[in-house]
C-alpha cells in the first residue's frame, strides 16, 4: 500500500500544493451526507472494462457532485482490485491525472474539488490494479485512504480534523459532465519547480500541524528528511486551532525556544538554543529587516518556519547564532475562499479576523489574499489594556516560467501600561519569588504606540527548465512611542527602584537581494547550486540616553503604588517622528552553495558553501548640540563564513545528518538599564558543529539532534550594571522531537531540549566552567489533540499542552537563580457543517490552567513573570 501521507523525502513538486486545472458546472445538489464532509470522501470503486491507451488531447471524464464539503463518490460494476491497466498518467495537478484515470481505468469517479484542490500528482507510466494506481496517484499529496467495506474507500485530509464517522450510505447523485484540458506544470500550479520559492509552501505531514518541507534560505525548498538542519514549518491550521495572536505563541510549539518577554507588554522575544534572539532576526518571505521589530501578529501568515542554530550561509549575513524565524505568507487558493473569526480573549479582549482570498485568470494565474483584523479591551492584567489593527495583502502571479508575489503590511499596537520586565536584581540577595501573574507594576498613565508599514516583493523566472533567476526586496518602517518603568529589585522582599523613562524610536529596513539556483550533471556528479547576493540595511532613529526627567522612587514588586494620574505630564514628551539618528547596521554578502550526489542517487547529499559577508555598523552623537549627528563609532568585519553539511539516508524513511555553520552576529547595543546604555561593540563570530538522525514512520516522525555552539559572550553585570562582550559562551545540546498521527484521530507535537551551558575564556578565568545565565538545562514542550470517537460526540477534538522550563540561573557567578515551572493548557475544538455546506469551528482554550504563577525567564540580566490563566473562546465561519 502506497504511503498514506506526503512524503519527507521528497525534494520536488510532490510535496508542494498544486492548483486545480479545471471548473466545475453547478449541478442539482442531492443525497444526505454524513459528518465525514469535513475530513474526507467515500469512495465507492468497481472497476468497469478495462481501457488502456494513454491521454491525448482533451480530458473527459464523469463526475458527481454530493452534498458536503468534501464529498464524492467513484462508482463502477467490478471490484476494485480488477486486473492490471495499462495507464500513462503525467505528472501534474491532482484533479487532472484524477480524469486521466478514469478515462483510462474505464472507471466513473466523483471526487471533491475541495479536498483535492492545489495539490499534485507524481503521474505513472505502467500497468496498475485500480487500487494500485489510485494509491500511486495520491502518494505526497498529503491525502490517504482507509477501507471502509468491502467496495468502499475513505479518503482522509490531515489538513482538517477528523471527524470520524462512517462513510454515507446510500446517495442520490445527479450526473455533472466534466472535460479538461491536461495542464502542464506551469499553467495554474500553485507548486514552484524545485528551484523556485514563489507559490504555496510544502504540504503538511500528517496530523497537519507542520509541513512536509520548509524554505532553507538559499537552499531554496527541502523536504525534512534531505535538510540537513533541524527547521520546522508551524502551519496555518495550527496556528488557527491554538488561537495564536504573535509568533510568541506559536515558538510555544518548540521546547529550543523559550520566551524572554513578559505576556502582555509591548514585545515578543525569544532565547533559541540558549541565545538571545530579537524580531530582527526574523525574515518575512526569506528577506530581513522587514518584518516588525517589536512583535509579528500571525493573520497573515502560512507558515512560520523555525530554523535552530546559525544561518550565516543561508540568510545572508544576518540573524543570530541560536536561530531564525522566517515568515511565508498566505497565497490565494485556487477556488473562492472567505472565513471570519471571532475570538473573545480575556478578561475583556474582542478580536474580529477576515480572511479572504479568491484566483483570476483563465488558467487562476492572478491571486488576491487579504487578512484583516482588530482587537481592543482589557487583558488579564491589572490596568493593562491593548488595541491592534492589522491589515495584510498578499497578490501574486504564477505562469508557466514567471512567477511573482508582493505583499504589503499595516499595523498599530496600542498598549496601555505595557507590562514590564524587572530590569536588574542588585547582586547578594536571593531572587525574590514571582509575584501575582495578574499584578502589573506599571503606571496606568504609562504606554507604548506603534505604527508598521513593510511591502516587500519577489519575481523568479525559468531560464531553463532546471534554472531559475529570481529578484527579491523589500522596505519596513517602525515608529513606537514609548513610556515605561526600569525596575531593580534590591530587597528579597519585593522592594524595587522604579526609573521611568521616555523611549521613542523610529526604525526602517530596506533590503535587496538577487540569486540564482540550478541543477545540472558533470559525469557522475549532480549538482544543485545556489548563489546570491544580498545587501540589508537597518537604521534606528532615537535619542540613545534617558533624560533625566523624573525622579526615581520605590515601589514593591508585590503590592504597587502608581504614581498619581496627572503626576507625570505625558503631553509634549518626544514623539518617534523627530529622533536623530542613533545606529545603523548595512550587511552585504555574496554566497555560494553546491549541493553534490552521486550516479543520480540522492541517497548522499553533500553540500560545500560559504558566504563572504561584511557588516558595517555606526552610532551617532544624539543628545542635541553641536556633535549631533556625528559618528561615534565605526564598526566593519569583513569575513568568509564557510558551511559544510550532509545527509545520509540508506531508507528512504531514514536520514542521518550533519552540519558545520557559521554566523556573523550583530552585537546588542548596551540595554537601557546599563551604565554604559547604547553602547556598540564589534560583531561577534558564532560556530556550530551539529549531527542528527531524522526518521519517518509513515504517519508520525521523530528527530533527534547532538550540537554545540560558541559564541562570544555579552552580558549586564548585575553588580557593575556595565554591559560587555568578554569570554565565551559554549552551549552543547540534545535535541529530541516528534511530530504527526500517531494513530487515526491523535496528533502530537513537541519535544525535549537538554542544554550544558558553559562560560569559557571568561577575564582572569573568573567564571570558567560557570553556567551561562538565563538558560534552563532541560525544556519540555508537548501539545496533543485528540478527536473523540464519532458515537461519542461526532467533530469534538481534545487539546491540551504540557510545558516545562527547569530552574535556570540569574547570574555568571552562579550565586542568584530562579526555580523551575510547568504550565498545563487544555482546550477543545468543535467542528461542525454550516447551513451553506461549508465548515464552522468552535474553539475554546485556557493557558495556564493551574494560575500559576512563575518567573518564566531570567535571560539577559531581566526577569519576566509567566503568563495568568486566560480564556479564548472563538468561532470560525467559512463563506
């Protein structure tokens, strides 16, 4: 029997969706079909006279369409597994080889334009039982089928939850005569050819919570078993039934990543593999500086792929040595689609999505996806308030060897009295224990305003059937107005020094690249090579020191006392449009990377690759006089940053894998709360050596990685509050994952990450062998769902999720350290049928059921209290 999900070890078009080839005509809708619309079909086989002969020409084939969502009936005088049938079937859309199959199978079929919609076929050439074939036709397709008697077949979707119930028994069809044109791989694909990006992203594994493939920067589309790094692509469905508002929630999925921003505050961000990580080092579409550098709200997102450890070959001379976020954005789908969802998040929080998205053209070249939304009320938190507007367009074209996208993106955040992290700890005191989840420290008056803007575009043209040209660029701009609190806490008892300061700021990014991938053969040797070229540009807009307007005053972390409305005048304080200059960053690289095999078997892949990349970097005088605007510091590295990687797969479901990387990292400029605050150091030189084995069992994978990574090391003394870059940081690891269907209806995502953190090359050996600060030993992360037995409650699915964060210390010399914690979530999902034949989703939700509450970071000399128990509830309802 054929697999029954898409393939991980595919590294073309099968594990890409694919467009529909053809329409259908209205017909009379008949027949009563059971909950099995929104999970799959019912297929009734019985081979008639077999027919051999390949297609030629026109298409015709006979079609039925059934009342449901996704449902359709093959149906035929013979059984299923009749003798063998010639059948020649190209490689193409899925409905298109469906056609051909039943011109020359001699069989009649009916299936659901739905649930075949954009995906594609590998074809077949040779002689096939029905059954065979038809399993051969779906293989990488992501759909399945299971028995259901002894004439009778279910296909199953793992992009939609299963419902479970028996297939529909007898159905009244009225007949709906179809004829198509066969379609080659360009005219209406939403699949790039294996050496292009622009188009719909791999198909999900099974469960549907990851994709079958991701994008590895200039390595272009890789499915998960041939990339030899450990990357995962959260897709859109996961990211709808976890009702997640910011990437924040999403690296929620992902035990190597762990949140280092309060919930509610004005920020997200993240330690990925024991390394600080911020928004910059978050690509949209492949390309950085683009996407927002505060917080990346997720209604316009397909994909949000997590790449673990450095990228300097693959990104282009940015991002950090513990990891990168790339962001893909949703495509229109080849027929109609519309959904609004509202969502209630509490205590008073109303959030309203649309999501629309239809294809134009004879052949649906021309797409429009468009994601609106708004959300305002209280939160959880004392005081604390937030309003966001998001608005995302997505158009693109896809012919026979061009294709193009371009996206634009608005949004505002308003938040009042952002919650803030606990800035310092004075050194000698134990770290006092997390206060009230719900307290909020911050001033009622206190605030923070943003405005984001970013377009971006790419084009990619077919020179050759196996190379391809692509341009890609974009441009963002970020203004936040901003008045927050800087707290050191200096008793065990709660006591804290509270520093108001103002800190608006303006950022813009521009960014350009320009690339080419290729395959070709020199005698035994295949090559895959990518080279591209790439310039970024960064600029921040803002005073780089806090006047000293207001006095610092004393509060407790346990019971505030805010500071009289009225008592600080907020009007006339300085607004992000009128900053200097404080820094900017300019990273340019050229890479190059060629992907080896050998006598046509990709059993081997070896890939040598470097980038040469140069990052310069300034800071300007910003307090207001006569030296304002000149440069202060002047920072530029130029270096090769060198990359070799494998995979070894003796199975086709197994593949071992190993990687040395590079990175170049932009140091932090010196945080606020530091004497020396806004200070700029040299970039930093980061080196990863990882291994690891990936395996596929079908409907349910597992990884496992062994890595280390070095890094110099950047710290704010807690007793000096000086902000510096002396010694290293060593981080070894073990990486344990899992993901997809373990049997039909149970779905599981998570994984372990175990982490030996270690300070070396430290000044005068101070802190050698010393655990490097905010980076827990072990993480655990596990999200499951699990959809209830149809006699039970047809369309109810369970969900919960476990997450553990060991204890971690505060400090280099080891002396001050928060405790361990885990957070328990639970949840359910109703699926159901609307009265116009289409889906409607019920979902419900609680984080932190238990109310615990906990310091879930300690990372970068801050600490962040953990989340309180929230509500979600939401209703999703397609049009």
């Amino acid at each position: 029997m054929a697999r029954s999900v898409p393939p991980l070890t595919t590294d073309d078009g099968a594990y890409g969706m694919a467009s529909r080839a053809r329409r259908f005509s209205r017909g009379r809708i008949g027949g009563r079909m059971a909950g099995i619309a929104l999970a799959g079909v019912s297929i009734a086989v019985v081979a008639q006279a077999a027919q051999a002969g390949a297609m030629t020409g026109a298409v015709t084939g006979e079609a039925k369409r059934a009342r449901g969502i996704a449902a359709k009936t093959i149906l035929a005088e013979a059984p299923a597994e009749g003798g063998p049938v010639r059948l020649a079937i190209p490689k193409g859309a899925l409905e298109t080889g469906l056609v051909a199959f039943t011109e020359q199978a001699g069989v009649k079929l009916v299936y659901p334009t739905e649930l075949t919609a954009r995906l594609e076929t590998q074809g077949l050439d040779g002689e096939f039982s029905p059954i065979e074939a038809l399993a051969r036709l779906l293989e990488g397709t992501g759909l399945t089928y299971r028995p259901a008697g002894a004439s009778t077949i279910t296909l199953v979707n793992p992009r939609y939850v299963q419902l479970g119930a028996e297939p529909a028994g007898t159905v009244t069809l009225d007949e709906l005569h179809v004829q198509g044109q066969a379609q080659g791989r360009g005219t209406a694909a939403g699949l790039p050819p294996p050496t292009g990006t622009v188009g719909q992203p791999p198909v999900p594994y099974a469960g549907g919570q990851v994709g079958s493939g991701t994008r590895v920067g200039l390595l272009g589309n890789r499915s998960v078993l041939k990339t030899p790094f450990s990357i995962t692509g959260y897709t859109e469905k996961l990211i709808e039934d976890q009702q997640a508002v910011s990437l924040a929630d999403v690296v929620l999925n992902n035990s190597s990543v762990r949140n280092d921003a309060p919930p509610y505050s004005e920020r997200d961000s993240y330690f990925i593999r024991g390394f600080s990580v911020t928004n910059l080092d978050t690509a949209f579409d492949g390309l950085f500086y683009l996407a927002n550098p505060r917080r990346s709200f997720t209604e316009g997102l397909e994909r949000v792929e997590i790449l673990l450890g450095p990228s300097a070959l693959l990104s282009g001379g940015t991002g950090r040595v513990g990891g990168t976020i790339n962001l893909i954005p949703k495509r229109a789908y080849d027929e109609p689609f519309a959904r609004l969802t509202t969502t209630y998040l509490s205590d008073a929080q109303i959030w309203t999505h649309a999501d629309l998205g239809r294809r134009f053209g004879a052949f649906k070249e021309w797409g429009v996806r468009f994601n609106g939304a708004y959300r305002t009320g209280a939160t959880p938190l004392d005081n604390n308030s937030i309003e966001v507007g998001v608005a995302a367009l997505g158009l693109d074209y896809r012919g026979d060897r061009f294709r193009a996208s371009l996206d634009m993106t608005h949004s505002t955040q308003n938040v009042t009295a952002p919650t803030s992290l606990f800035n310092a700890v004075a050194p000698g005191i134990q770290i006092p224990r997390a206060p009230n989840n719900r307290t909020n420290t911050a001033n009622p008056f206190e605030y923070n305003d943003s405005r984001y803007g970013m377009i971006a575009g790419r084009a990619e043209y077919d020179v050759l059937p196996d190379t391809t040209v692509y341009i890609a660029g974009g441009a963002s701009r970020y203004n936040e107005d901003f008045l927050t609190s800087n707290y050191r806490v200096t008793s065990v008892t709660g006591q804290a020094t509270n520093q108001l300061a103002i800190q608006p700021q303006e950022i813009q990014g521009l960014t350009g690249e320009v690339g080419l991938r290729t395959r070709f053969s020199t005698g035994f040797l295949n090559h895959q090579v990518n080279i591209a070229a790439v310039s970024a540009n960064n600029k921040n807009f803002r005073s780089g020191f806090v006047p000293p307007v207001f006095t610092p005053y004393t509060i407790n972390i346990y019971n505030p006392t805010y500071l009289p409305t009225g008592s600080v005048p907020t009007i006339g304080l300085p607004r992000s449009a009128a900053q200097p200059l404080f820094a900017q960053l300019t990273a340019r690289s050229v890479a190059v990377a060629d992907t080896l095999s050998f006598f046509g078997d990709d059993r081997f892949l070896l890939t040598l690759g470097g980038r040469y990349q140069e990052i310069d970097q300034q800071g300007y005088a910003t307090r207001p006089g006569p030296t304002q605007g000149q440069v202060t510091s002047n920072y530029q590295e130029g270096r090769f940053s060198p990359a070799i990687t494998f995979v070894l797969s003796p199975f086709e479901n197994l593949s071992f894998y190993g990687n040395y990387i590079e990175s170049l990292d932009p140091v932090a400029a010196a945080p606020a709360v530091a004497i020396n605050a806004n200070a700029l150091f040299p970039p930093a030189v980061g080196r990863q050596k990882e291994i690891g084995v990936k395996y596929d069992f079908g409907t349910i994978a597992a990884t496992a990685a062994l890595f280390e990574i070095e890094l110099p090391n950047a710290f704010t003394d807690p007793g000096t509050r000086i902000y510096s870059v002396s010694g290293r940081q060593r981080n070894r690891g073990v990486e344990l994952n899992v993901f997809g269907e373990v049997v039909p209806g149970l779905r599981l995502l998570g994984g372990v990450t175990f982490i030996d953190a270690e300070l070396v090359n430290t000044p005068g050996g101070q802190f050698n062998g010393r655990a490097a600060p905010g980076v827990p030993d072990t993480a655990f992360n596990l999200y499951a769902e699990y959809d209830l037995p149809p006699w039970l409650a047809p369309g109810l699915t369970l969900t919960g999720r476990a997450i553990y964060t060991s204890s971690m210390f505060y400090d280099q010399a080891n002396t001050q350290s928060v405790p361990d914690w885990t957070r328990f979530d639970a949840g359910l999902r109703y699926t159901t049928e609307g009265v116009n034949g289409k889906p409607v989703v019920f979902r419900a939700f609680v984080q932190n059921l238990l109310d615990d509450s906990y310091w879930a970071s300690a990372a970068r000399g801050f600490l962040a209290v953990g989340a309180p128990r929230t509500f979600i509830v939401s209703a999703s309802v397609d049009f």
